[in-house]
C-alpha cells in the first residue's frame, strides 16, 4: 500500500495550524465537491480530501500521524508499524460507517479494525447500516428508448475480513425500464456496502446519463433532431422520412418552409406515462452549383425571380 | 454473484411515491429533518396534513444532496438549498446550451 501524504493532499505546511487547515478544506471541499464541481476526477479527489482532513482535524490522529514523521513520502510503499497508536488515548472516535470509501492506507492507521477504530463506547461505533453508494452510467439512446438489461462495470469499495478497503470491479446486470432519461436515478436495493455487525446492506444509486448521439439530441423527454432538405421541398411542400428512435416516421414539409423551422412529431420522443415529443429543425441545403445544369437553373432563378434575401435589412445603400 | 442474475431496481423518478418514514429512511435521516425541508420549501409533498404526505423521487434525490451538501461542505438548510437551486438551474442552462450548441453545428 502507498504512503499518502496528508498534509500535500491538503495543501498546508506540516506546522499548519487547525484554522488553517479547516480553511484549507473548506476550499478544496467546495472545489472538488461531486455535486457541485464539474472536473472530471473530482469524486476521488473529494474522497482523498476528506480522508486527509479527518485525519488532520483531529488531534489524536494527527500527532499519531505525526509520529510517522518524515520517514515517509507520498506514493512510497508504506506498512504500519507493529506499535502503531501505542501510548495514545483514544478519547475520540471516528464515525466508522464512513470510512469506507477511504484508502487502503486511511483504513490500516485509522479504520474500524485499528486501534483508533476499536476505541469509543458503546453507541459510538460504526452505524448497522450498511453505506449507500452513487454511481454514474452512460447508456445510449436507443438503449434508454428500448429498455431492457444492461450489464455495467462499477468499482467498488469493499471491506477485507482484516478491516481494509479495496476497490474491486463488479459487473451488474441491471434491468432499465423502457424511457429512463437523463438525471432519472435507479436505486437497488442491498447492493451498496455490506452493513458492519448484522444490519441492512446499504443501496446503489445509478444516475443516468446518456451517450452523445450523432443525430438526437434530448431535453428531457423530447428529442431534437437537424433534417436537411432541399430547397424545392421547403418551398413546395413535400413529404420526407424522418428517423426517430422508435424507427423511420413520414412526416409532412408544409409548402413554404424556412430554415431553422421546428416541427413536431406528438408522442415521438421517450416513452413515459406523458411521452415526449421528437422536433425536427429543417435545414436548407442548397445543391452545389457544380455542373452546367445546376449552373444554368441558378442563374434562371437570377433572371426570373426578382427575389433579394436582404431585403429586411433596410434600405441603406 | 452470477452474471445470469438480473437486477431490477426502482426507478426514482417523479412518478414514485413514498411516505415520511420511508423518504427519511432512505437518506438516512430523521423525519424531523424533512419537516424542516418541507418547511422551508425544498421538499414539496402531495397531500394535506404530514401523516398523508406523498414524496416524489424527485424530492428523494433532492434530499439526498442536500444531505451531502450540508454534511460535506458544512452548510446550513438555508444555504444548501440555496446551492441546490443554483445547482439545478445551471444543470437545466448546460442542457439547453447543448442542444443550441448542436443546432448550430449542423
């Protein structure tokens, strides 16, 4: 297992002092804060954070730590030594259920089967209650459309019989329910962190997200979709197929038709008890003007039909 | 686990419903604490008086982060709600961002 280096974790000097260190992490809490913080890591550098803080906010632990010294530096291979937290009072306690998102390293010095762990009366020790966890899924599209069983790979946290963490892959099938969308969270049951001494497992939470798609775009429950067309089906009308996720629709282009016109297709977005609507935002594409032909019809077009784009632009010139 | 097991969750979504004791259960809390929610207007249960009060999944996932926010950033009720909705907002920008972002692209 490696060293961690609290302090550099931190940010602070070894001699900091508590307010500094609060302050220190009140900083990085908010930064890194899963809920608020958009960086990409931000949940494990969160989790090494409040690792380093309840170590350094409390001062038992921290003079134990101390004592480790200099000896050690971050990344470096690291045992605790045979009389880790010999000659200290263990007057506080820390929160047991917690610690186990923490590292390999936090849970050997610190965790439920270290001398910090075992002290503290009764009721103060880790809650029966297995911990919830969180995770983020990606599903595509045409899969959150369908429904149906997923198989999804998670690490997960898991408590050793000698009382240390390690993180394991696990792989779960999971049944979705034709229609999830983005944001929608899937709760299973018992299948967070076993509970410590008998009580219930806690739960999994997946919160959806949804794979970028080369064509649909969602807002909730409806679904956007860009659909060329030519400028004499914007112009005469015309009736054009249209992919949505449940398949190709016929929809009908109204005569006189312009750019960025949104039409709607009721009841064609994501199922749900109040289905979601698919829009289709027109886009004239004009064909290339690239051989005789095409050449001579635009300039027809020039001769005969007295037509000037920026009319609307006023009469300045 | 076999991999042949298939595991059917709950959906949390706004179509759910749950009482006092089950939503408060869920994030690990006391039923007081979601008086207080309700109170100050981040829950929003259907029904009359406490005892008939419907949570959505909605105010389940709600709940859960301000449980987080309060606990981990150490905020008060007032301030993680604030934060909350803030945070909500800008999720609903970013998404409509994105889907004009793409129009024009295309």
């Amino acid at each position: 297992m490696d060293f961690k280096d609290y302090y550099q974790i931190m940010g602070v000097a070894r001699d900091a002092n508590a307010e500094d260190i609060k302050r220190a992490y009140r900083k990085l809490a908010r930064k890194f804060h899963p809920d608020v913080s958009k960086e990409a890591n931000a949940e494990d550098k969160f989790k090494e954070v409040q690792e380093a803080y309840e170590v350094l906010k409390d001062p038992q632990k921290r003079a134990a730590y101390d004592q480790l010294g200099t000896r050690y530096h971050a990344g470096q291979d690291f045992r605790p030594p045979p009389d880790w937290g010999r000659d200290f009072e263990f007057s506080t306690h820390f929160s047991g259920a917690e610690d186990t998102g923490f590292s390999d390293f936090f849970s050997s010095l610190f965790g439920a089967r270290s001398p910090f762990g075992r002290a503290g009366g009764p009721g103060m020790g880790p809650s029966p209650q297995g911990q919830d966890h969180s995770a983020r899924i990606q599903v595509s599209l045409e899969d959150a459309y369908r429904g149906g069983v997923q198989t999804i790979e998670l690490q997960s946290p898991e408590m050793t019989p000698n009382g240390t963490v390690m993180v394991k892959p696990r792989t779960l099938r999971v049944t979705l329910p034709a229609g999830v969308v983005e944001g929608q969270q899937i709760r299973l049951a018992g299948q967070g962190s076993p509970a410590m001494t008998g009580g219930k497992p806690g739960d999994l939470y997946l919160e959806i997200s949804f794979r970028p798609h080369p064509l649909f775009k969602v807002e909730g429950r409806d679904v956007t979709l860009t659909l060329p067309v030519a400028p004499w089906e914007a112009a005469l009308g015309a009736t054009v197929n249209v992919p949505t996720l449940g398949g190709p629709v016929e929809m009908r282009v109204p005569a006189g038709a312009k750019s960025s016109q949104r039409l709607r297709l009721k009841g064609r977005g994501m199922p749900g008890s109040t289905p979601g609507d698919q829009y289709v935002v027109l886009k004239i594409v004009l064909p290339p003007g690239d051989s005789p032909q095409a050449r001579a019809l635009y300039e027809q077009m020039k001769r005969d039909l007295n037509f000037d784009p920026r009319a609307d632009l006023g009469k300045s010139e | 686990m076999n991999l042949r097991d298939v595991i059917h969750g709950e959906v949390i979504d706004h179509e759910l419903r749950l009482g006092i004791g089950e939503v408060a259960a869920r994030a690990h809390v006391q039923d007081t604490f979601i008086i207080e929610l309700v109170d100050y207007g981040v829950l929003e249960p259907f029904g009359g008086n406490r005892t008939e009060w419907q949570f959505s999944g909605t105010d389940l996932h709600r709940l859960r982060r301000i449980v987080r926010l309060m606990r981990e950033l150490d905020v008060n009720v007032g301030g993680a709600a604030v934060i909350l909705d803030l945070l909500e907002e800008r999720q609903r920008m970013r998404n409509h961002l994105d889907l004009l972002e793409a129009l024009l692209n295309k």
